[in-house]
C-alpha cells in the first residue's frame, strides 16, 4: 500500500510541520533532510513505512538516502515523537505517537493497514485489567486478518 500525502492542509509548503515543530521542542537538530522526512511522515494519510518515507523523500531531495530516512525514524521513536506499528508483514510502519487511543488492523492479503476506533473494545480492556487488580494505563492492540469473501445475494 502506498502512503499518500495530504498537501491541502498546508497553505505554504515550507511551514513548519507538526512532528517537525515537536522535533525543535525535544532539542532536536532539524537539518534540511530531517525536515523533509518529519514533514512527510507528518502529511501521511496513512502508516507509511521506510521505503514509501524514502521515496517521496527523493522528489524534494535526491541526496536523502534510505539510511538517512531508518537513522531519522529511529531518532524520532527514540524521542517518543514517532510510533513504530510492527503489525506482521515484512515492514514496520510509522504514525506520529499520542495519536490518540485507536487500533490497527492488518489486511495480511494487501498488507493495507485500517485504523479504528471502538469504545467497547477500550472499556473492555480496562475491565479485565481492573479484575487482575490493575489499572490500565496504556494499551496496544493490532489486528491480523484477511477479508472475508463477499456475501452473495
């Protein structure tokens, strides 16, 4: 699945993206291939993972190798800016961290991730966690299925 990039939120280009903006707060140094690679994996309307990161990366700068984009994603969960999604298949895949409380599921056919959100599921969690006398501080929950065959009429 390829990540697509949402321009229409920025009026200028060149803003400073969200993960960029919480890059300088953590002290981070922003170079100009840093900067590249926050604003895209902040643009992404999906979960891109290194490559997909890598290729829209080298329209804007051919110099920005795939080394660069794994050392960057790594600096970035380091910092708990970026989450990485490990969610089977061959590659992990990246969001912006505190996202919000919401699961993944994993198509295994495509590899296409769909992200949702169930407030069952949640307050579920927290029940069977009180039961075992704890309190739920954090959770993750990702999903492995393959879609069913259509119903015929």
């Amino acid at each position: 699945m390829r990540s697509q990039i949402d321009h229409s939120q920025n009026t200028q280009y060149s803003e400073e993206s969200q993960l960029e903006r919480l890059c300088r707060d953590a002290g981070l140094k922003m170079t100009g291939q840093r900067q590249v690679i926050t604003r895209i994996l902040s643009e992404a309307t999906g979960h891109p993972d290194a490559a997909e990161v890598h290729q829209l990366a080298i329209k804007e700068n051919p110099k920005i190798s795939l080394t660069t984009v794994y050392r960057t994603v790594k600096l970035l969960e380091d910092h708990g800016i970026l989450e990485r999604l490990d969610l089977g298949g061959d590659r992990a895949r990246y969001e912006p961290a505190h996202h919000g409380v919401h699961y993944h599921l994993l198509n295994s056919e495509n590899e296409e991730v769909v992200e949702f959100d169930n407030d069952e599921l949640t307050a579920l969690l927290h029940r069977i966690v009180e039961k075992m006398g704890f309190k739920l501080l954090s959770h993750k929950v990702e999903l492995i299925g393959t879609s069913l065959p259509k119903k015929e009429d």
